[in-house]
C-alpha cells in the first residue's frame, strides 16, 4: 500500500505515531512527520491507549477487520472521556475518508483517524490535521486571591454543570430498528438461521454481508441482521433474519419507512403475518385485492406477493406474475434486497 510523503512537522513537544492497519508500509513513509509503521489489528487497541496523536491508516475503502473497527470506535476518545468527540467526512478527505477525533482546546491528544490508504487520501489527512498538532498555549500565572477583610465569608459557588446533549435520533436502518424496540449485539457475531440452509442461493447472498449481528426485540424476538456492506453506516443495506414455524421471516430494514420483506407465520413485528388474508394488506397497498385465493408471502414498495401450492405470484395491482418457487422467490428478494 502506497503511503504519503506529506511533511507536516508536529509541535516537538507532541507525541505522534502513524500506525498502518496491517501490511507493511513504503520504505521512508511518513505522516505527519512520524514515520509509518505497522500494527496488526489485535495489537491496535494497545496502540491507541498511547497519549498524543495517533493515525490510523487502514487498507482502501475502509475494509477493516471488525476487531479492529471495534477497537477505533471503543479507544478513540475512552482514553479521556472530557475530550469531545468528533466524528466527520472532511471534503478534504475525498468520499472515503473518515475522521474519529478528540480534542481539548488547542492541544491533540488522544486524536485517531481511520481512512483509507491511498496517497492522494493521505496527504489530505496531513493538512486536515496539521492544525491539531499545535502546541497548546503556556497556561497563565494563576494570580493569588487577596485575603478577604476580617468577618467576610467568601463563598465559591460553581455553576451548575450543562445538561449532556440529547444522543443524536437514530436515522436511516436504524430508525426502523429503534420502531420496533430492537438492539444490535455489536459484541458478538450473528448467526446463520437454520432454515436458511435449506436455500442455498438465499444462503449464499447473506454469507457475502459484511458484518452480521445478533438482535432481540423486547418482547424476546431473536434476529440476525445482516449488514452490506456493515452495521456501521446509515446508508447500509440491512436484513433481519429469524427462524419461524414455517418458515423465515426478512424484514428489508433499509427500505423504512415502506415495510418491506418476508412475512412470518408468528406475530407481528413489522410485516403483517402470512396467516393475515392478503386481500385487505393488497387493497392498502396497491388498491386492489389479488385475484383468486393465497397465503400472504412477502411485500414489497409497489406489489404484494401471495403463494399458492408452492408457488409464488407477484400481485401490483393490475397484474399478477408468476416468481416460481418459494426457494426461487426467496433467493431473487434477497439478493435484491441486499443490492438496493
């Protein structure tokens, strides 16, 4: 992986060190002034507990391992807690770069930046963050109180302290996730649903989700959801996935706030379960009840789709086609569904 030559000297009193996520760098690679050397993804959480600036360059387009990508979310600021945290894609950064920063006045500490490891991407860094590296001013001679006149009584009364500010609303998959009293398990790794081994193409497109974590609703419910291209983004392409009676259950959680995915024979989550009658789901959705009888199989923004003796018809309301099998319909959403 190339690296940046980009000099930038740092304040002499500043700690920095510039750390590749794996690989080895370029002979005489620098950042910042620090020479760049590489750190396996295990030994980065140690590495980010060292006081000063620390850059973390990662392999291009942000593909790091999900220890190490745990490990930049949970080290970044945890060192020291009253340093504000930052999270921004600088335009300097071009479209893959990603900033995580402290900063306490004019001082760097605690700084780590993830972001991909192309040379333009890394000289743009070093401009970004040249000015974090400034020495924090000489802190002023405290001037000593005069005595106060004999009898006086000299309180010191604090201002109260400001209420934290709100956590930001959760947006994109994970408002959905929140609409149905869901949370992801973001310390352990999902797993395959049994039932899905028994397709193999709908198998196959969600062992390609770059990241997979457990999920549990509050009233027990328990899910995999299935990240592309991770669980990380708003923009992500989200699908959750639990075993069912019958069957299994998708909800498209990207496709919020249209309700989107494949019913479940149990109760209602956020689709309408298949022992609902597709007729009145069909007229809410797409004005017209389907023709002929069905068991409810799956929705989508503009068609209901309904099975009959195995085989699956998409209904949008003027016309009904024919999918195929439920294997097939099954693999044909799934794999759409992770697309867009």
């Amino acid at each position: 992986m190339a690296a940046s030559t980009e000099a930038s000297t740092p304040s002499p009193g500043l700690a920095v060190q510039a750390l590749q996520l794996g690989g080895h760098p370029a002979p005489g690679a620098t950042l910042l002034g620090a020479p760049l050397r590489s750190v396996a993804p295990e030994g980065l959480a140690a590495a980010l507990a060292v006081p000063g600036l620390t850059v973390v360059v990662a392999g291009t387009g942000l593909q790091l391992p999900s220890t190490a990508a745990d490990a930049l979310a949970a080290q970044a600021v945890s060192p020291l807690p009253a340093i504000p945290a930052r999270i921004a894609a600088d335009p300097a950064l071009g479209p893959r770069g990603r900033l995580v920063y402290g900063v306490a006045h004019t001082t760097a500490a605690g700084v780590v930046v993830g972001l991909p490891g192309d040379p333009a991407v890394l000289s743009a860094a070093a401009t970004v963050l040249a000015p974090l590296t400034a020495a924090a001013p000489a802190p002023a001679a405290a001037a000593v109180p005069a005595a106060p006149p004999a009898g006086v009584q000299v309180l010191d009364i604090q201002p109260a302290a400001a209420a934290p500010a709100p956590p930001p609303a959760p947006r994109g998959w994970e408002a959905a996730l929140a609409h149905i009293g869901a949370t992801v398990d973001r310390g352990a790794w999902g797993p395959m649903p049994e039932a899905v081994h028994r397709f193999a193409p709908v198998r196959d497109v969600l062992e390609r989700a770059g990241e997979r974590r457990p999920v549990q609703d509050d009233h027990g419910r328990r899910w995999t959801a299935f990240g592309f291209p991770d669980l990380r983004r708003a923009g992500s392409k989200v699908l959750l996935v639990r075993e069912t009676d019958a069957l299994i259950e998708i909800i498209a959680l990207h496709r919020a706030p249209a309700r989107v995915g494949v019913c479940g024979d149990r109760d209602e989550a956020w689709l309408p379960p298949s022992s609902r009658d597709p007729g009145p789901v069909s007229v809410e959705l797409v004005g017209a009840r389907p023709p002929g009888w069905g068991r409810l199989f799956a929705l989508e923004g503009d068609a209901v789709y309904v099975e009959r003796d195995g085989r699956i018809h998409r209904w949008d309301g003027r016309r009904e086609t024919p999918v195929g099998t439920i294997g097939q319909a099954l693999a044909s959403l799934v794999l759409r569904w992770s697309q867009r």
